[in-house]
C-alpha cells in the first residue's frame, strides 16, 4: 500500500518552526515529548512529567548576552532538558551548545550557603545536517559527555546529543524499533498520506491527529505557510551552496590535473581536451 501522497501536504513538516513547537512545545501535547525524549536518554533519566520552562535565558546581569531555545522542560526530578531543531550548519554550532547549556547550570545557583549540587542537563539537538567530521561514520546519534583520558565518564550530568536525521534512510518496512518510528515520522510527516500500519501505536495516534493541516485555524495555517516558506528557501539556499561547493572541487580538481599536465609539457590543446578546461582557462596559469 503506497502510504505517500502525491498531492499537497496533509500533515506539516515537523522540521519547520511552527511545525516543531506545534508537536513538541504546548502542554497539552507534552506527552509527545516525553515519549520522544525516553527513546534516546538512559534509562536512569527517563521522564515520567515535565515542565515547560522560559525559551529566553537572560544572563547574571543586564548587558550578558541571552539564549533563546526552541524548547526548554525540566522533570520532575528537576533534571533540566534543551531541545533544539537545527535546520543548518553553523560554523560555532558545538560551541554555542555548550554555551547555552551553561545556563541551566547557572540558574540552578542558590543563594546563601549552597553545596553546588547540580542535577543533569541535557542538550538534545535533532540536525537536519550531518557533522563535517562524522560525514563517514554510519551513526546517527551521537552522545557526548565528560570523560578522562582513560574514557571513563568523570561526570554524567552533562550530555549532548545530536541526531543527524539526514543519515535515517529505513523505509517504513525496514523499521525495527520505537527510535526508528520517531525518526521515520520525522523525516517524512509531510509526506504521508495517512498514518501507516506500522505507526499505529496510540503516541503516534495523537502525533497525527495534532499534524493535521486541515485543523490549523486560519491564524496558524498563515504561520505554518510563513514558517515553511522559510524553511523551504533555506534548504533552497544550502543546496545551492552544496551544489556550488561540488562544482568548484571538480574544477579546482581540473585546474591540479592541468596544471600537473602542462609542467609535464603537454600541449595545451591536449590539456583541454582531457580536463574540459577552455584555453582561455589554461593561459590563465
């Protein structure tokens, strides 16, 4: 059965702000985020409840620089959770993680005589990128903390870890665990027709029903359309620049092989006709 639709979207792109929030920022949904989020911490932090706490972190004083999240919760047992969609690559990405997560550390500060006891804070980010150093490594979740040089955890109450969604390629009869489900329905909500026999699970029962485009108010149908307009010209963007950056490594690749072919004395005629060079290219060094 072909569980994708050839028409317009059915249900929104979850990779979309609007998209994101709408799932996995309101109260009344906050069930969808716990499930999601105890499919990939430890078992010792898994979430019975949460809280949904202020996106805009000031800093200790008026002119410090903020943070904002795209959704920040804390459990009951006071472990304290950032969750970020990163739509794009950012040059200083790992060192703004580990800055913003310094700031459920810092507020955890107690007046008066206090003995630093911290509870765990985790930086989740869901990438719709793949790492510049993990282009070959076949895992798509990476989790980080603080070890020795032995890798012996030194301190398990910070972790970060990062999905890198454009390496999950399962179809859906290829899926083989609850991870699987979350990532396939994250990859390809918009996509989907209906909900598939292999989702049918009540989580993604409701997950579905809250992704429904056609229940959007007018108001939220704008901001969705807004949101995914933005969404879709970013991607637009990247994959020009991805497509300019492959097309300037085969011709810097060309000009090496010219260049290595005329100190060896070929003719130039020669060269053009190997590299695919112009003439006017290969006067030019």
């Amino acid at each position: 059965m072909n569980y994708l639709s050839p028409l317009s979207d059915r249900y929104i792109n979850p990779l979309t702000d609007f998209g994101f929030k709408r799932i996995f920022g309101t109260e009344l949904n906050k069930a969808l985020l716990i499930d999601f989020l105890n499919v990939i911490l430890p078992s010792q932090h898994k979430v019975q409840d949460l809280t949904y706490r202020n996106t805009e972190n000031l800093g200790n004083t008026p002119i410090d620089r903020k943070a904002i999240f795209d959704l920040y919760c804390q459990s009951e047992s006071g472990d304290r959770f950032i969750v970020e969609m990163q739509k794009a690559k950012h040059n200083y990405f790992k060192d703004r993680s580990v800055y913003y997560a310094t700031f459920p550390i810092q507020e955890q500060a107690k007046t008066g005589e206090w003995n630093y006891k911290l509870t765990p804070v985790y930086t989740i980010g869901i990438l719709d990128f793949i790492f510049d150093d993990h282009k070959n490594d076949p895992n798509l979740l990476h989790t980080i903390e603080l070890k020795d040089q032995d890798c012996r955890v030194f301190y398990d109450k910070l972790k970060f870890i990062y999905i890198e969604l454009p390496k999950f390629t399962k179809t859906i009869d290829e899926l083989q665990d609850h991870f699987d489900q979350w990532l396939f329905v994250l990859r390809n909500l918009p996509r989907l027709e209906f909900q598939p026999d292999a989702l049918q699970e009540t989580i993604f029962t409701q997950l579905f029903e809250v992704a429904q485009i056609a229940k959007l108010s007018p108001a939220e149908r704008e901001t969705y359309e807004n949101s995914l307009k933005y969404y879709r010209d970013m991607v637009g963007v990247i994959d020009t620049a991805r497509q300019e950056g492959i097309e300037q490594g085969r011709r810097n690749e060309k000009i090496t092989i010219a260049k290595a072919m005329k100190q060896a004395g070929s003719s130039l005629d020669f060269i053009a006709q190997v590299t695919g060079l112009s003439l006017t290219d290969l006067q030019d060094f």
